[in-house]
C-alpha cells in the first residue's frame, strides 16, 4: 500500500495543538492595551516641541536679539511724536517710549535722538498753545521742554512770550491795586489775599515788574523787622516762621542775612542755657528749654539728647527717693522720667531699683507690731479712698488711689479691706489702659497695665494686654527703622520683649534690626 508522502521542498504542514491559541490571544490583548498609550505619548511629545518653540522663542528672541523689542519702541515713539502725543502717563507717549528704548540698550544713539526731538516738539506746541490762549498747556508743555534740555533759547522766548500774554489777560493793574491794599491793611503773608502773594503773582507774569518789585521788598523788610521783634521776644517759632517766607519769596533780600544769623545766635544761645538748667537740677526748666527747640526744629539732635539728659536725671532722682523709702515721690519722679524716654534703658534701670527697694520695704511689714501696720494699712486705705473721691485713681504719681493702695497691699496683702478695695480700682485700670493704647501713649498704658497687674487683674486678660503692648512698641520700632533710627528701633525691641518675651515678630524684626545694622557700619 502506497501513501503519498510530501516533497522534501515544503514544509510539513502545521498540526495546530490546543495550546497555540494562547499566545496569539495575549498578542491581541496587547496591542489593544498599547494603542491607546501610543496616543497618549504622542500627545506627550507634541506639548513637549510646542512647549520646545515657545522656549526658544522666549530665550533666543527676546534675550539674546533685544534690539527687536526695541525697533518696535522706536517705530511705536516716532509715530507718537507725528500724532503729537509727547508725554502721557500711561507710558503711550513718545517720552516713555523712547525712555523704554533707552533702558533695553543704553548705548544706542537713537533713543537719545528721539528724545531731543521730542523736546523741540515740545517747544513747538508750547508756543501754539501760548498762542491759543491755553496758558496751562504751555506751561505743561515748557516743563516737558526743559526736562528734556530743550534748546534754552527757544524755552526762554516761548517762556516770555507765554508770561506776556498772561499779563496782557490777567490785569496786572488790578492785581496791584489789591496788593497794595493788603499791605495797607497789614496783611502782609500767610493764607488768602495778602501782599506778598499779590506781589508774587504779578512777578511771575512779569519779572521786571518795578512796582511789585518796590513793594516786595517793603513787606519782606516789615515780615524780618517782625521776625527780630519775635527774636527778642523769645519767640523763635514765630521768628523761624518769617524768616523761611522772607527766604521763599526773595532769598537775597538785603535784610535776610543778619536776621538770620540773630535766630542762629538765639538757638545756640537756649542750647546753653537747656544744658545748664539740666547740670543744676533746674529739670522742669531744662525740659521746657529743650522742647522750645524741638518745637522749632524736630529734628534738633541736640534737643533730643537734652530731653534723654533730663529723663536720666528723674531716674536718679527716683532712686534716690527710693532709698529712703519715699515712694511717692518716687514714682512722681518715674513719671516725669518715662513721659521724656518711655524706652530709655536708664528709666528701666531706675524702676526696676524703685521696685526693689518697695519690695524691701514691704518685708518690713512683718516686723512691725501688729498693732502699727494695721494703723498704716488703714492710713494708706484712707487716703486711698480720699484720692479715689476726688477722681486721682492712677495719677498724680506717688499721690493716687492706686500708688496707695500699691502700698497697703505690700503692708498687708491678705486683708479682706484691700481687696476690697482692688477690686474697686480694677475697672479704672482696665480703661486707663485701653486709653492709653487708643492715645498711642505707651508709657502710660504700660503704667496702667502694672496696676492692673498689681491690682490682682485676670492672669490671662494680662497676657493678652501684655502682647498688644509689645506689638505697638514692635510697630514704633519698625517706623523708627524705616526713617533710618537704628538705635531707636533696637530700644523699641528691647522694650516690647521686656513686655513680652514671645511677642509674635520680633525675631524677624531683630534679624531687619541686625541686617540695617550691618549696611550702616
């Protein structure tokens, strides 16, 4: 039996086996799973290349190839200046446009040019609109010229012919008639219709004006004739006053100089005599002279380390009276000393050593017979009473109903009638502090805020006013070092973290404190 058997060329045909299927299934699986995350890597791939574009247009246009940017200011700046748009606020005019062009590329000569034309065309509208009758617009317009270094001459001519024109409308007679009047009347400066403004404004219109220049000059030497009056008289704010109107409106005038140096004589002059009232004790005195020149010049450095000089002599006068258990003067003197340098160190020195010796005092209660210390507890409860009557709850220091009442409880804390009368006094502590915060007067918060303390107030409400305190003093700190006041703000500090170490910002603050420090030296 013969069976036919395959050429020895073809493969034997494939016997499929129940076991084939499965590869071929999960192949399927697969590609159905790999489809849709091929579209999702495509995807990938083309943000990727926009993304790629943006990029380089960002860094390789616009950095590396600026003068594109800048092209487009100067064509943007040229097509201003033919619509006659020079300057405008909102950086569309060709002023700022150039300006812009400049600080791309500072070497370029072209937006320097720019500039000066726009300048030249600034004269020209300047003189139309003077021509026009729109004064205001003219002068808008010089101002722009000169800015930008116009051509003097031709700012000069349209200058002249703008104040003719203003005089020619504005009634310079009328004008003179009503400044003669004033000086007549002796309203020589100030506020309104008076001489020196009327002179003024004639001036202005027409410099050489012979008239207003004559009567000028006869009200400025009666303001300086009243400024060394004033002078004599000690009153140097008023002399100040004059002096500085006579320097505005004529700072040659012939008088000026030598009124000057009188006020700078009679300066020196109270300088000297605020720092020998000081060295003799004279403080009340001292501290008026001194506050004379603050009230002329603020900023009088001397003045300030006068008042710091007197607050440190209270100090010690304070401690003194402590020593001899004096407490009542002792805290008038405390007083006086914080109202003058609320962060003084040497103030805090002197009320820490007050407390001391109080406290010393206080555990001498103990040892006296029982029988005296109640008599001086009543005493001091009397008169604590008295001084509540007649309204002296916290102040005068040394004399109110709280310092006498501070008294007794050290004498005797656990009487019932002390309490008592804590309790009465709390409320007008309490809003004696909250005044005190509403006045920004610090120093007297502070002493509100110690009654309350010492008065038995609430643990927790003494927290909270403890940190408000700080954080006011934190803010005086942080103006003191804005205006530059390093010292004063690291006072500022110190006292807040003396009210309240854990005051929220003053690490922060310390850290600006120490970086300001460091560019100074």
């Amino acid at each position: 039996m013969n069976r036919a058997r395959p050429e020895p060329d073809e493969p034997a045909p494939r016997v499929a086996r129940p076991g084939d299927r499965e590869p071929l299934a999960r192949r399927a699986s697969a590609a159905r799973r790999w489809h849709p995350h091929w579209r999702w890597i495509l995807l990938a791939i083309t943000v990727l290349l926009v993304g790629l574009v943006l990029l380089v247009r960002l860094v390789v246009v616009d950095r590396l190839w600026p003068e594109t940017r800048a092209q487009a200011l100067l064509d943007d700046a040229a097509l201003a200046v033919r619509e006659g748009r020079l300057d405008a606020e909102d950086g569309s005019g060709a002023r700022q446009l150039y300006e812009a062009a400049q600080a791309l590329d500072p070497d370029d000569v072209r937006p320097r040019a720019g500039l000066a034309q726009v300048a030249e065309a600034a004269v020209v509208q300047a003189r139309s609109a003077s021509a026009a009758g729109r004064f205001d617009d003219a002068h808008r317009l010089l101002r722009l010229a000169r800015e930008l270094a116009a051509p003097r001459d031709a700012v000069i001519a349209v200058a002249t012919d703008l104040r003719r024109r203003e005089a020619a409308g504005a009634g310079l007679e009328d004008i003179l008639l009503q400044a003669r009047a004033a000086q007549a009347a002796g309203r020589l400066d100030g506020d309104g219709d008076t001489a020196l403004s009327g002179y003024r404004r004639i001036l202005e219109l027409e410099p050489g004006h012979a008239e207003a220049l004559r009567g000028r000059d006869e009200v400025l030497a009666t303001v300086l004739e009243a400024a060394r009056a004033a002078l004599r008289a000690g009153d140097l704010q008023a002399a100040g006053t004059r002096i500085a109107s006579a320097r505005v409106h004529d700072p040659g005038h012939a008088d000026l100089p030598d009124t000057e140096a009188r006020l700078t004589e009679e300066l020196d002059a109270l300088r000297r005599r605020a720092t020998a009232s000081i060295e003799s004790g004279q403080l009340e005195r001292g501290v008026a002279q001194w506050r004379t020149l603050l009230a002329f010049d603020p900023d009088d450095a001397a003045a300030q380390r006068g008042l710091a000089d007197a607050a440190a002599a209270y100090a010690q006068r304070a401690e003194r009276q402590a020593r001899d258990f004096n407490f009542a003067e002792a805290d008038a003197q405390l007083h006086e000393a914080r109202a003058l340098a609320p962060d003084s160190d040497a103030v805090r020195a002197s009320a820490e050593h007050v407390e001391r010796s109080r406290v010393r005092h206080a555990q001498l209660g103990p040892r006296l017979p029982l029988a005296e210390r109640t008599r001086r507890v009543a005493r001091l409860l009397a008169d604590a009473s008295a001084a509540e009557a007649r309204g002296d709850l916290l102040s005068p220091p040394g004399e109110s109903a709280y310092d006498r009442l501070r008294a007794a409880r050290l004498l005797a804390p656990d009487d019932a009638a002390v309490a008592r009368a804590s309790a009465r006094l709390l409320p007008a502590a309490q809003q004696c502090f909250d005044a005190g915060l509403r006045a920004n007067n610090l120093a007297r918060a502070r002493d509100c805020m110690d009654a309350r303390a010492a008065l038995g107030d609430d643990a927790a409400a003494l927290r909270e006013s403890r940190r408000r305190l700080a954080q006011r003093w934190l803010a005086i700190g942080d103006e003191r070092l804005g205006a530059g006041n390093i010292s004063g703000a690291g006072a500022a500090l110190a006292t807040a973290r003396e009210i309240d170490p854990g005051v929220p910002g003053h690490a922060e603050f310390q850290q600006r404190l120490r970086t300001a420090s460091i560019r100074t030296d």
